[in-house]
C-alpha cells in the first residue's frame, strides 16, 4: 500500500514538473545567448548556441536591462551567463539603444520541436514494456530508462531558457543514464543468460545520485560564484557519464570472458557493440573533447541520437522475443547501415558536383549521416512495410501464400493417396486457374494416378517415360515431387484456362507446395506398407488367440461332454444329447478352424502357396456352391514368405468379390510363368461391371475390394488389367516379376 501512494505521489509531482516545463518551453523562446563582461564591467553578447532562435540579438550587443531591471539582476545572467526566461531586453548597438521583444517569436526551434517528438515514442514503449512485458524484470528496468530519457528530453527546454529544477533534472539524469543502464544490463543477463551478480552495488550507486542532486541545490542560492559553479557541475555531469559508460563496458568484459564458452558470450558481445555505437559518439565526439579542450568537435544536438539506438533496439527485441536471436539481428542492421552509405555517398557527391560545390565539412558529415539514417530507417522499415500492405502491393503472391497455408493445413487431414484428388487438387486447379492437375506415381512396371479435372492421365503417363518430350510439350507442365528406390511422383498441371502458361512467381510457389506434397505422400505411402504389415500381424494375432484359447477350450468341452456320455448312469436319451452337442461343438471347431486359416494361412509356411491356395478352395466349397478351378505352377514358391502371403490375399479378397456382388458360378485362377513373369489370372462368369465407372468410382472408396488388391499388386511391382463389362463377367490380368533383383515385399 505504501508503495504504491508512493509511486502515485512521485507520478503526481512528475506530472505537476513537466507541466511547468512546458509552460516555460512554450512561454520564452531559446535565444540561446550566451555573455561575458567586457572591460567596461557590461555585460555583452559573446555567441549563440547553433539551435537558438533569431530575436534580433547579435553578437557584442550589451545588455543594458532586462525586462526592465538592470542586466546585473536577471537571474538566468547572474547564473549561467546566458540571456533567457525574458520577455523584453534594451541592448546597446554600436552606440545605438535597440529594444528587443520576444512576442511576436517562434516558441520552438527545429532541434526542441524533434527533441519533444523523440519523448513521445520513450512513453510509448514504458507502457508497451509495463503492459505486454510485466513478468519481466529485465522489461521493466528498461521502462525505466526509457521514462528517464522521457522526462529528459521533456525537460531540456526549460532547461535550455535557464529554469533551474530542470536544469537540475537535466544534469542528474545525464549523469545516472550509464547507472540505470548497467542495472538494466544486469537484469538482462541474468534473465537471459543464467547470469546472476549481486546488486547491492547500485544502492551506492544511487546513494551517490541522491547526493548529488542536493549538491545542485546550491543553484537556488545567489552565490556570487555561481557560474564557477556551474561549470565545474557540467564538467561532473560529464565525468560522470563517462565513468558510468566505463563501468558499464567492464562489467561486460569481464562477463563476456569469464563466460565465454556459454550461449550466453553471443549476447554480451553485441550488447557491447550495441553500447558503442549508442555512446560512442556522445563520449568520443563530444563530452571528451570539451573536458580536454572545451571545445567540441561534433555539437552534441548530432551525437545525442546514437544514445537512443540501444534502449530502442532492445525494446524491439524484448517485445518480439528476439533477444536471442542478437547476431542474426546485428549482422543484419549492420549490412542495412554499410549498403545505406552507398547511395548517400553517391547522392552526396551529386549534390556537392551539381548544386553546392562550396559546402564544409561538417556540412558533409551532417548531410552524409542524415541521408544515411533516412535510408536506414527506409531499408529497414521495408520488409515490413512490404508485408504489411502485401495485400495492395502483391496481390498475386498475397492469394499464393494464403492458398498455400490452406492447402498446408489441408495435406494434414489426408490419411490415404485418393484424398488428394477430393482435397488438395481442386484447390490447385482453382489457385492456378488451369483445366486439370494429376499425382502420378511412376513405379517400375506400374503407376498410380489421382487426377482431377480435364486432363489424360494416359497420355501423361507416356510422356513421362520421355521427360524431354514433357517438356517441350505445349499443354503439360510437369513437376517432380520426390524421387524414390520404389517410386517417382510428379505433379502434372495443364496449360491455363486462359491458354497462358505459369509465371515464374507462380512456378516457385507451386515448386513449395511440391515440397509439403513429397513429405505428404512419403508419410501416406509408407503409412500403406505399414498398415499391410500390421494386418498379417493382427490377423496372425487373433487366429494364435482363437486356436491357443476357444479352440483348446473347445477341446476341453468335448473330453468333458465324452466323459459324461460314457457314464453308466447317464440314460439312452441324455446321451443322445449329448451326442448331438458333440457334433455341434465339431461344427464349431470346424468353422474356427476355418476362420483362422482365412485370418493366417498358416499352410503357406507348412505346405506351400499353392497347397494354401488349394485349402482355402476346398472350405469355401463347404460353404458356397461355386466351382473353382486353380492351374497351379511350382515357380510360384520360389517367392519369399510375405510375398506368397500377399498373392494368397490377393486371391482371397478376388474370390470374397465374387461371393458377395458377382453372382457368378465358376471362377478359374490360372497362373503360368511367360517371359520371366508370372502371370495370375483371375476369371469369372459373374455380371460383371462397367470398368470406367467402376474405376472412377473406386478413386473415392479405394481402401476396399479392387483399390485393396490394387495396392498389393503394386506393393509386388506388378501390374493389374481389368477386362469387364455389365452381364459378361470380368478377367483380371496380373503380372508379377520373378527375377530376384526385381523382387520386394513388405519385409523390404
């Protein structure tokens, strides 16, 4: 509770300070005059500070009164030897009396207008550090230097017209600006690199602020010795200064070196630039040369800026979490200042060559820094700016980019390759506006295509196997998605509706997609094998389960009821009972028994593919009146194990068909070996189906019958032909190879 009156009355006497600041600010304006007393004891305009504003005053006019009491009785004059704070001034010029008044003048100069503005965006981010950043310590200490430079820059006008607790605000603030920053750094390093260092120094260090706060009072006094005074104060201020930036620089030197082989060196080695380029200028171009020789070599109105660089930089970073990316960050601005320089040189030496051949050097500097900061600020606002109004400025890209993440979000719902053809194909035909778009996957002696829209997947498929041709062809554009051991994908578009062909924008946008696509159909078709695999092992699962527990509890059940039946006193009628239930539990046993040969032919590995092939014949002969005819060949088990596996499930899930939707009564199975192949005929003299129909229509119900079988073939590197139409029964025509370098399973 007392913390928080206290912070609420120190806001309040702020506000109450500030207010009077710029009542004084906008009440006088800066003549920036500055005296000194001639032989005669007067006192006389010596120079003007290069910001104040132009009231008629001139060098080695004497002041005779102001506001309308002797010259000797203003205060600003007794004090610091500078004509402000008045309103009316009588001077003497070359022998002739001039009144100067300062109603009619400019409150502001340039230099206090820019100063005032730049306090603006400092309140700014203490809010958005206060608001967005309130767990961070290291936030919150950089709100307050960024409300110190605010109540800085707020005071300096009524610090420049002489208003001495500004003055003092000023001096005090200027000489603890490297204190607040190495707390801050302090904070920083120890949020952000595990650094942690006591802070009790900074106790002492604010002690001594405090302290020398009350020394300034003296200014409130009439100390004949004032001005002494107050130049030995401004000399302080600026020792002080640089021994803060001193402290600050060997606190990061000695951090950096003893933690030099952490992540944590990356961040103090470009505080430490970041600290440079803020102070450097200030410190070597302006307070060093003045304490050694009282002039300065670059005014300090120029210099005063690069301060701002890094509270600025760093508010940047820590709203955007991007502290750790420093390097990255530094490299960056770094390039945008020396290509800035760049043009500014060349706009300067045009500007000197053409329109001002006479201009000083430090015109040029100033002209040269300005022109570079312009194109800094420019550079770096750009990639911003860019994406920001990318709407107007790109609208083609815009719409490219945001169907693009539509189409990303959408690959993740796909669990099955004909999903492209109902998710992600229509989105490209209609960002691309073209007639058609296939996937085609190229195996050795088959493909696979998922097309959409006006397009022949035949004739594409043709000119695939003859890329040249592809390329030159006028309809067709072809993108490879992914080269693989077991396949080749492409990504195929026609031309456009409008008979153009694809910008290069768009050709590198479609070049992303194809990337999310091979990620995508990678997963999908291993995710395929996969599922095969898991099958065989469910089913051998279930069928171990059903023969090692119901059947031996079967087994069981039937020694039991046997036991019973030849029981002497169980009646003639009770054991025919019994009798009828032994051979219902025999019809169980059977149909089990039968049940787990279809879940695992065991057979295969017993006796042989074609003796598995046979069995499964023979049961379902038991159930279904339908005749079947298998011509089998002995090559058909120079197959490995999951290979036979699978031509035994294509067979089964080809006769299951023919059960449940052919109507047909005789079904033939014909392997033979033809030119290293083994072909596997499937016939039968069912109704039959309209093949394109049925093709089409398996696209979207492709995880069951022929899109099942399908996928087996292709999975052995063969090669499937369907021959049917309505009421005339259907052939299956499928090949497969038999050379040993040609062959691969599952177990592959």
């Amino acid at each position: 509770m007392k913390k928080k009156l206290s912070i609420t009355l120190l806001i309040c006497l702020i506000t109450i300070a500030q207010a009077w600041f710029i009542y004084i600010t906008f009440s006088y304006p800066y003549a920036g005059a500055f005296l000194d007393k001639n032989e005669a004891d007067q006192w006389v305009i010596e120079s003007f500070d290069s910001i104040g504003i132009d009231l008629g005053l001139e060098v080695d006019d004497i002041i005779l009164e102001v506001d309308h009491f002797n010259a000797d009785q203003h205060f600003t004059i007794q004090k610091f030897r500078s004509l402000e704070h008045f309103q009316h001034a009588v001077v003497l010029r070359n022998g002739k009396i001039i009144e100067i008044t300062t109603e009619n003048s400019a409150a502001l100069s340039v230099f206090e207008v820019v100063i005032l503005l730049t306090s603006i965006p400092c309140l700014l981010f203490v809010y958005l550090l206060n608001v967005y950043m309130p767990q961070s310590k290291s936030a919150i200490y950089l709100s307050v230097v960024h409300f110190h430079f605010f109540i800085a820059f707020s005071s300096v006008g009524a610090s420049n017209r002489g208003d001495i607790l500004a003055k003092i605000i000023v001096y005090t603030l200027v000489a603890s600006a490297p204190i607040f920053f190495l707390h801050f750094l302090y904070e920083l390093l120890k949020e952000k690199g595990d650094i942690t260092k006591s802070t009790q120094v900074f106790k002492y260090f604010y002690l001594s602020i405090i302290f020398f706060v009350f020394i300034q009072l003296l200014y409130f006094t009439n100390l004949p010795q004032l001005f002494n005074f107050h130049t030995l104060n401004r000399n302080i201020v600026m020792c002080l200064f640089l021994i803060g930036i001193i402290l600050n620089f060997i606190f990061l030197t000695y951090t950096y070196f003893k933690y030099k082989k952490s992540y944590s060196s990356t961040i103090i080695k470009v505080i430490s630039i970041s600290l440079l380029v803020s102070f450097g200028p200030v410190c070597l171009f302006s307070f060093i040369p003045e304490l050694l020789t009282g002039q300065l070599w670059i005014d300090t109105k120029y210099t005063l800026w690069f301060i701002m660089f890094l509270p600025f930089s760093f508010t940047y970073l820590i709203i955007s979490n991007q502290v750790y990316d420093l390097n990255i960050i530094t490299r960056r601005v770094m390039f945008i200042i020396c290509y800035s320089f760049l043009p500014s040189i060349v706009i300067l030496t045009i500007y000197i060559f053409l329109i001002k051949p006479g201009i000083s050097f430090k015109q040029l500097i100033v002209t040269l820094l300005t022109t570079s900061l312009i194109l800094f600020i420019t550079l770096s606002s750009t990639r911003y700016m860019v994406n920001r109004f990318e709407k107007w400025i790109h609208p083609k890209r815009h719409t490219l980019k945001k169907s693009l993440n539509q189409i990303v979000e959408k690959l993740g719902t796909i669990t099955n390759f004909h999903e492209f053809r109902s998710i992600i194909l229509p989105e490209i035909i209609q960002l691309y506006k073209v007639h058609g778009a296939a996937i085609i996957l190229i195996y050795k002696n088959n493909y696979e295509s998922i097309s959409e829209g006006k397009i022949d997947v035949k004739e594409v498929k043709n000119l695939l196997e003859s890329p040249k041709d592809l390329e030159e062809h006028l309809f067709y554009t072809s993108y490879e998605i992914n080269r693989h051991t077991e396949y080749t994908s492409y990504l195929v578009l026609t031309k456009k509706i409008n008979n153009t062909v694809l910008g290069l924008e768009e050709k590198q946008w479609l070049i992303l997609i194809c990337s999310y696509l091979k990620i995508c159909l990678e997963n999908i078709y291993y995710l395929r094998k996969l599922r095969f695999e898991l099958q065989e092992k469910e089913r051998f699962r279930i069928a171990t389960d059903l023969h090692d527990s119901t059947m031996q509890d079967l087994f069981y059940l039937k020694r039991r009821l046997g036991a019973v039946k030849h029981n002497e006193s169980v009646n003639e009628e009770e054991k025919k009972e019994i009798a009828n239930l032994l051979d219902y539990i025999d019809i169980i046993n059977l149909s089990l028994r039968q049940g787990c040969f279809e879940l695992y032919p065991y057979t295969i590995q017993d006796m042989g593919l074609n003796q598995a092939i046979h069995k499964l014949i023979d049961q379902l002969h038991l159930t279904h009146d339908l005749e079947i005819n298998f011509k089998e060949i002995n090559e058909i088990e120079n197959y490995s194990m999951d290979e036979k596996r699978q031509l035994f499930r294509i067979i089964q899930e080809l006769v299951n068909n023919t059960i449940k939707h052919a109507q047909a009564t005789k079904v033939n199975v014909t392997t033979k070996i033809i030119e290293g192949m083994l072909h596997l005929i499937y016939e039968d003299d069912g109704v039959g189906f309209d093949v394109k129909h049925r093709s089409k229509y398996s696209s979207e119900r492709s995880e069951s019958g022929l899109g099942q079988i399908r996928y087996r073939v292709i999975d052995l590197n063969g090669k499937l032909k369907i021959k049917s139409n309505v009421s005339k029964g259907v052939q299956i025509h499928m090949m497969f190879p038999m050379e040993e370098e040609q062959k691969w399973g599952l177990s592959s």
